[in-house]
C-alpha cells in the first residue's frame, strides 16, 4: 500500500541579522538568523536539550527540518546542525523551538553548559519536512537513538490531521532509546528495541517491522536514524511496497547547500544527481537513494543544483 505525499518547497537563501529575525524577499516560509535567548535546559535520559525563544521560526518550522547552531571554543569554526524536536506555538512556551543532542565533542559540550537567558546565534528552519500523506492511512514512525526526537514532533502534527501513528524506536541500550513515554503518548501502537536486551524486544528495529506492516494498513513509514537502519527500512518498505521517506544523518559544514560535503546519491532518470542533505534534503523519498553507493564517486553522478527535483515520492 502505498500514499500518496504532499511535496516541500525548497527553502529561500538565508540573510543576515541580529535582534529580530529576517529573511530574504519577505518569504513567509524561508529560513531565518537570529540571536536567540536560552529559554530552559533539561536532561532528557541520557540527551540533553535545549529550548530557543525563537517565534518566527517557531512558527515557520516543520517535523524534519533543522536548525544550524553557532558554537564557541577550540575548534567549533562551523555551526552545528540539529533536528528541531519540538515548537510551541501557544501557550506560556509560544514562539520556542526545542533541540536535543548527544555530547560528543567541543561544540555540543558549550551548549550543554549554556545558562539560562544565554544569547546563542541560530539560522532555521533548514532543509525539507517530512511530506504529508494525502489520503487517511496508517503511518509507522521508526527511529534509532535521538533520531527519535523529529519524529515525535512529526507524530503530533499527524495526530492532528487524524491519521493513526504507529511508532517503532531502537537503540544499542535502555539508556539509548529517546523519550519513552513521550513515544508512548503519541501513538496508538508501539514498540521498543534494544540490541542487548535491556528493554523491550531483544534486537533492532527491522526485527519487528514486518509484524507491524502484516496488516496492510500502513501506507507510509517515516524513519530518522543511522544510515544502516535507514537503508534497512527502506529495504524493507521496498519489499511490501510501501512509500517510505527518510530523514538522513550526514555531515553538515555550512547547512545552507555551499559546500557540497553533505550530498548523497539520489537515482533520477537512470542517472546518478548528487544532491546535498542539507537544501534537497534531509528528508528524502527512501527508494531513491542508492545506499550502496553512499561515499563513492562513479563516472555517471551529476552535480547538484539542477537535479533538486530528483526526489520522487512513490
């Protein structure tokens, strides 16, 4: 079963500001820079996150896009990118967008230890959302580690077009997996993985998607992740001829679709476009990247640029 999936526009060139965001040309929907206050930090299990009192980019952004972070300290020259997990757009937390991460290195140690009311250089919303289905079907939303985090903020806005969320989440340990609970409300199934057993079922996510797709319901899996899990779900997706839309994890220097170090290979045409995860993507349609030749080169590959449509999403 297969849905069909509403499209994304292609977001407008950044510009520039401090105080007030701004954007080129006016254009509601494209990104924005801004110098955004610490609004709260928090430890969500073994991440962290953090919430941005950023309204109009809260109010633009959409489950899948990211925003680019400017970091301080040795070696933090480049912004770092990060999935926005959630927005509020009322309430008393109105006009705040909220990321998650991992420790891993200089940059995201600095804003483990922002303080509260701290100032911090943010461009966003980036990138392509995930599509919407177009008719009422199941959606299954796999996630491995943190990659979950996209994918609860997607959860919410398909529960509010009435659509039934099914979630999958894994992760190498209990401590790895995101937000439980949270994964748990915004669903009306789900299931839990952990390669060494610690909670739920014992191995991967791919290990229970066949269980979850036997009933034929599903018309669209949604997966953020490793790229080894995401290339087994799309093998999988592929088998039982489900549409299936990816949210990549590649490396990102300027975010903005400059430097060209995050492009992948995409099949258009019977040729190979080189698109770039952070302008064409990160959200691709899954069966069109040609996981195995991700980090090689060939004769056939094209620039990117003139090939942003190479996405399909059947």
């Amino acid at each position: 079963m297969t849905a069909a999936l509403s499209g994304c526009e292609e977001p407008a060139v950044v510009s520039s500001s401090r105080g007030r965001a701004s954007s080129v040309q006016g254009r509601a929907d494209g990104p924005l820079r801004a110098q955004c206050e610490v609004l709260a930090y928090q430890r969500i299990g073994n991440y962290h996150s953090l919430t941005f009192v950023a309204p109009e980019m809260a109010e633009r952004a959409r489950p899948g896009q990211f925003v680019s972070v400017a970091v301080k300290g040795e070696g933090t020259l480049l912004r770092r990118p990060f999935s926005i997990y959630a927005v509020s757009r009322h309430g008393p937390w109105a006009g705040t967008i909220e990321i998650v991460f991992d420790v891993v290195g200089p940059g995201t140690r600095y804003l483990s230890k922002l303080a509260k009311h701290s100032s911090v250089d943010i461009v966003g919303p980036l990138g392509r959302s995930f599509p919407m289905p177009q008719q009422a079907v199941d959606c299954l939303l796999v996630g491995g580690g943190y990659g979950a985090a996209p994918l609860l903020f997607l959860a919410q806005r398909l529960q509010q077009s009435s659509l039934r969320v099914n979630i999958v989440l894994g992760a190498a340990t209990q401590n790895r997996l995101f937000n439980i609970i949270e994964a748990k409300r915004l669903s009306a199934s789900s299931a839990f993985t952990t390669e060494d057993g610690s909670f739920g079922i014992h191995g991967r996510v791919t290990d229970v998607l066949e269980r979850m797709l036997a009933g034929g319901t599903v018309g669209v899996i949604y997966a953020c992740g490793p790229m080894p899990m995401l290339a087994a779900v799309t093998a999988i997706a592929r088998e039982h001829r489900v549409a299936v839309q990816v949210a990549v994890e590649e490396a990102m220097a300027c975010g903005v679709g400059v430097c060209m170090t995050c492009v992948l290979p995409v099949r258009r045409d019977r040729r190979t476009a080189n698109l770039r995860a952070c302008v064409e993507g990160p959200v691709f349609n899954g069966k069109t990247i040609l996981w195995e030749r991700l980090g090689r080169q060939s004769d056939d590959e094209v620039a990117s640029g003139e090939e942003a449509t190479a996405q399909g999403w059947a």
